[in-house]
C-alpha cells in the first residue's frame, strides 16, 4: 500500500493499519505502479485525501488505474491498468437498537450512497485528457 501523506493528520482506526497488505510506504508525491521490496508485494494500492490532489489531477489518474472515491478519500489500484470511476458517499442515518448489536457498536451508521454526478465529472474531465 502506497498511503499518500496527506493521511497523517487524520486519525485512523488502529485496524487500518493492521489489516494492511505487508508493506506499507507512506508517499509524498505521485504513486508509483512499481516499487522495489523484499517481501514479495507484486502489485500497489495507492490511498490519499481527497483534497490532496485537485480534480484534474485525480482525473488523470483515472485514465490509467480504476479510481475509487469513498467520501473524503480516493484509492488507486496500481496492480490493474484497466480505467474505471467508482465514487460514493458516506450518509449518515439513525440507527435502531439492531445497528448496535448486530451491526457495529463503534462505527458511525453510515449508507455508502453513489455518487453519479462526481463519477460523471470525473470521467468527461479523464475523456478530456485522453483527446489528443
């Protein structure tokens, strides 16, 4: 995993760092699709803040690696070449007495919702760039 830096002020839960993939680089700049490592890693998963990089950026990203947006966040998968855009939001709702005890006791009640009219941008923004 490739976790841009913009994530460190952030707080995340103890067990996003636990359920990692082995090898975790914390990055500055642009994600790199290959990276030399020790321990085996064939493929990369890049992850930052939305604010981070600015639209048109994020769109160029998206004509190389499928591009996912979850509520503030954004995710490359480096190990595939194929562009696709995925974007949803988080809605929060009022949970029943079922959501505490079945569910989860300490996540906030949240729908992942689509996104349509920022996957819409997204893609005519990448189309743009991929005109010559």
């Amino acid at each position: 995993m490739q976790l841009h830096t913009s994530m460190k002020p952030r707080r995340l839960e103890p067990r996003f760092d636990i359920t990692l993939d082995r090898v975790t680089h914390r990055w500055v700049r642009n994600p790199r699709p290959e990276i030399p490592n020790s321990k085996g890693v064939t493929g990369w998963v890049f992850v930052a803040a939305l604010d981070a990089f600015p639209e048109e950026e994020r769109a160029a990203f998206a004509t190389r690696h499928p591009y996912r947006q979850y509520g503030g966040y954004f995710m490359l998968d480096l190990r595939s070449d194929e562009p696709d855009v995925e974007a949803w939001g988080l809605t929060p709702f009022s949970p029943g007495a079922g959501w505490w005890l079945f569910r989860s006791a300490f996540e906030p009640p949240v729908r992942a919702t689509r996104l349509i009219a920022a996957e819409q941008t997204l893609r005519r923004k990448a189309a743009e760039r991929d005109v010559p």
